[in-house]
C-alpha cells in the first residue's frame, strides 16, 4: 500500500503537470498570434537594400561617375567580442594601427554598432575575411568613383561621405541621381547571425543616369593645355569654356588648378572652385565687341567710320585715356584690330549713354548663364557709373565691370549665332523644356562685327596665333591690369581670348582666361589665343568639318 507522503507527492506531480499541459494549451491556442509576434520581434529584422546612384555619362557615353560596390567593415559590441590575441592581425589586414583598433573598441564597449572600417577595398576586404575573427562583420555599400579625375571634377563635382552631392552635377543633379534604398527582412539567431532571408518588402529605387554635353576627348585636350600654360607663364590659374554654338551644348568647361575627387584628403577650396562659373574677372578690351555693336546699331558708325585717335590719347574729364601708341586715323574695324582704347572711348562717349549697357544686358552679360552647375555668379555691371562720361567710356573698353569667363561665353555666342540669344546647357535632359531663341540684334550687324573680328587673328592683329590653318576665325584679346590695394598694379595681369569660329559659317564659340601670367609674354594674343589654337582645331575636325575661305583683311588704318 501507498504510503500517504508518496500518495501525496504523486499527487502533486499529476497537478503540476495538469497545470503544465492547461498552460501549453491556452499558449497554443489562445496566446499563439501574441507569441509568434514576440518571436518575430527578437529573431526578425528590417534591413536597409542599399541602392546605387545614377551613372553621369559624357556625351558619347563614357562614364564621368560611378558607384562601386564596396565593403565596410564593423561589429556589435554589445553581441560581439574580439579577442584581444585577435587585435594584432585584425589591425594589419585594417590597414591600420592596433592602438586605433584597441581605443576604437574600448570607446565603443556599450554600444550595439561601431564601424572597424568603412568602404574598404576589395583587397582590405578580402584580408580580414580570411582570418575568420569571429564577430567581425561586413556590409556592402556603394562608393563613388570619377574616372576622368581631376580632370572633369569642376564639372562632375563629388558627393559627400553620405553619399549626397557635394560639388558640380553630382551637387545640382542630386534628386535625379540619388536613388530610395529597399527594405527587406531577415531572421536573426540571438547571437547576431544571420540564417535567412524572409521576404523583400520594398524594392530600391535606382537613381536615374545623366548624359551631360561635355566631350571627354575634349575636355583631357583642354585641361592639358591649361596645365601647360600655367606651367609656362606660372600662371595662378586658366579656364577654357567651349560651346557648340548651334545648340548652345557646353563642349568642354575646364580649369587649372584642379582636385580629384577620388582622393579625400584632396580638397583644398582654391583648386575645388569652378573658376568658370564663379570667378568674376573684369573683361577688358573683349567688351569692345559690344560697344561696336552698339555703335552699328545707332546708325551713325558703319565699318569704314573713320574715328581720330590722334595723338594716342585722349582726356576725359580729369581722367585720360590712352593707347600703347598712336594709331593716327582708324576705321571702326581698325578700332577692333588695334584694340584702341581711345577710339572705342570716343565712340561710346558718341552714343546713348545706355547704348552699350544695353548691348551688353541684352547679350547675357548681366544674368546668370543657367548652364545648370551651382554656384554660378552673376558678375557686376554698375549702371550708376554711366552717369559719368569716364564711367562710359571705361565700359565701353571693359573695365569697371566683372563677369564669369561663361557669361562672356554666352555674350560671344549671342553673336555668333547672328543676334539670337541662346540658352546653354551642360546636361543632355529631353524632359527639361530649353527657354527659346530670342532675337536681341540684327544678323547685319553681328554678320559686319564678325567680319571685322577677322582681322584681329590676322598677322596684323593682336592674335595672330589663334589662326586656324584652313579655317576663318575671329575673335578678341583682352589682357587686364588687375586690382590690388585698391588700385591696379602693372605687374598682375588677366590674359583673355575670345574666338568664334569658323568665322563665315559659326559653329564653336570658346572663351579662354588665365589669371596673372608672369614672364615677358602677359597679352591675350601670346597667353590665351594659343590654347584656343589648340582646342579649336581639334573640336572643329571632331565636327567633320573641312575648311573654310577666308577674306581679305586690311590693317582698319584709313587711307
């Protein structure tokens, strides 16, 4: 017979267990949905699917900026622990010191993320995941890569370590080229591990690719040449802007000094800035154009107006106004192909006080380009300044005024394309409506300017090496005395050349400044007109196009 304490003791197993098998059951069948949530809370995670940034392509397609998968390296401290015996290699394949990876970890031993490394390469990757540190994790993300380098980053730019533009399209294109990362769910041991994947609930979003209008081939032909010429005339800078003239396409925008954006410690403001769209500069004797223009436009001059420029100087006011020597008695051209500042100060002062002012507003020099790159700057045209007669008269011959080297761009291609202005753009966006042509001169009156531009490239003008073998060409120098304490200083210099060509049939418009060249040689004509030599040639055979005649070009002295 039983006795009472076992009796009891059984008693008490079968009640338990009763009450144990009752519990799993409500679990099972009341309390399931309320579990299984609760589960899925500890062993389910949302993760982020990384999503690549749109490709920025030239205009031929080759790739200006990519994205490139890479690795970052991090761990979980709070799940996590690396062995200190593990500190030593762990840090060589890092690629960095075993104090860093030592304080990285000590500073980071209650939280539940730090990164070891972020986006390393694939060689950095691959030597850690082959010492098999167990808590050591790896995630994949995307790096931003610039093949062209320094030598298209003021037009590409950068992105910031985000991810997000920074710099150049990268910056103004960033909600076209920035994608929507995706969402998808895994299920996680307690540990850390992953074991499977669930499900993808939100698929990425890619960012959109962007065709610009820069030519590559170009674009490297310009940049070696600026290169050159500050190392020749040890320059401060020099930019070249270039634009297809019937379609207002910028062909090549380049700057030297540049950066490249592949390498981080590489960014030093005076070599990250677009000098094109920036800098304001003042234009000196290539505003003469528009003072001309302005001049056939009021009727009273025609391109063989004799003006006076005798005795090479001339006093306005208390000011006097003077050339490097007397011209004696010159035609409206010959005023262009000698550069006289006397003869264009003697025009301007003939017209509307607001003639050339207007020539020159409605020719784009007063707004921004639009060219789609940020920061541009609109320059400075100071229209109190005509009130005075030496305030016309310096505007007429460029100074007292700024612009950027695109502003004066989109004057010249206001001309080149027989008085219509045009919009430019740097991105090839058939979904983006162009603003369109507008008529702001008469073509007879850009048709003669041109034609007397000619002249200035001839060997009796102040440019002869931007002639074009077998190509017309016209243009203006502008070599400026610049500013410096207030006053300007006949040691510093900025070197201007402005060329459209070919002159009779116009299909390139380039513009090409360089800033404080040193040595004998500091004009437009012998700084600036060479590299346009240079980049023209190449750009007008790239069109396809064959030569063109050219015309008889007198020295602009009356007979």
């Amino acid at each position: 017979m039983m006795s009472k304490r076992l009796r009891f003791a059984v008693i008490a197993f079968l009640c338990v267990a009763l009450a144990m098998l009752a519990r799993m059951f409500i679990l099972a069948t009341y309390d399931r949905d309320f579990l299984q949530e609760q589960g899925d809370r500890v062993a389910q995670r949302a993760e982020s699917v990384p999503t690549t940034r749109g490709i920025i392509y030239d205009r031929a397609g080759q790739p200006l900026a990519i994205s490139t998968p890479v690795q970052t390296i991090w761990t979980d401290p709070g799940i996590d622990t690396i062995p200190t015996k593990s500190h030593e290699a762990l840090a060589q394949a890092l690629q960095i010191s075993q104090e860093q990876l030592s304080n990285t970890l000590w500073e980071a031993k209650d939280r539940r993320f730090v990164y070891l490394r972020k986006r390393v390469s694939h060689e950095v990757a691959e030597a850690v995941g082959q010492l098999g540190i167990s808590g050591v994790r790896f995630s994949t993300e995307f790096r931003r890569y610039y093949p062209a380098g320094e030598v298209a980053a003021h037009v590409v730019g950068l992105t910031k370590n985000d991810g997000k533009g920074a710099e150049g399209l990268e910056l103004s294109l960033d909600s076209e080229l920035t994608g929507a990362s995706g969402q998808r769910r895994v299920l996680r041991a307690r540990d850390g591990r992953r074991l499977r994947d669930i499900g993808l609930e939100d698929a990425p979003e890619f960012g959109e690719d962007v065709t610009t209008t820069i030519d590559l081939g170009l674009q490297y032909l310009a940049f070696r040449q600026l290169r050159q010429t500050v190392s020749e005339h040890n320059a401060k800078s020099a930019t070249l802007v270039l634009i297809d003239v019937l379609s207002g396409e910028i062909l090549s925008l380049a700057s030297y000094p540049s950066y490249n954006p592949n390498d981080g410690g590489d960014r030093a403001f005076s070599r990250m800035r677009n000098r094109a769209v920036t800098d304001t500069y003042e234009p000196g004797s290539t505003i003469k154009v528009f003072a001309i223009l302005a001049a056939l436009e009021s009727g009273k001059y025609f391109p063989e107006t004799e003006i006076d420029t005798s005795p090479g100087y001339f006093g306005v006011g208390r000011h006097l106004v003077e050339d490097p020597r007397n011209y004696g008695t010159l035609t409206l051209q010959g005023v262009l192909v000698k550069s006289s500042q006397v003869g264009i100060s003697k025009i301007a002062l003939n017209l509307d006080p607001y003639a050339v002012f207007s020539a020159l507003n409605r020719a784009g020099l007063a707004d921004e380009p639009q060219s789609g790159l940020p920061y541009e700057a609109t320059g400075h045209v100071n229209t109190d300044d005509l009130k005075r007669e030496i305030g016309r008269a310096t505007m007429a011959y460029g100074y007292g005024l700024r612009v950027t080297p695109l502003q004066l761009a989109v004057g010249y291609l206001t001309i080149a394309t027989g008085g219509i202005r045009r919009s430019i753009s740097i991105v090839r966006d058939p979904a983006v409506a162009k603003l369109p042509d507008q008529r702001v001169f008469e073509r007879e009156h850009t048709k003669a300017l041109i034609e007397m531009l000619e002249g200035v490239v001839s060997p009796i003008g102040t440019a002869p090496k931007a002639n074009l073998e077998g190509f017309s060409v016209a243009g203006k120098t502008g070599t400026v005395r610049k500013i410096s304490d207030g006053s300007y200083d006949e040691s510093k210099h900025i070197a201007w050349f402005v060329g459209i060509a070919p002159s009779t049939s116009p299909r390139i418009v380039c513009v090409v400044v360089v800033d404080e060249p040193q040595g004998d040689t500091v004009s437009g004509g012998g700084v600036a007109s060479p590299v346009f030599a240079e980049v023209a040639r190449h750009a007008l055979q790239l069109m396809g196009l064959s030569g063109t005649p050219k015309r008889l070009i007198t020295d602009g002295n009356a007979a």
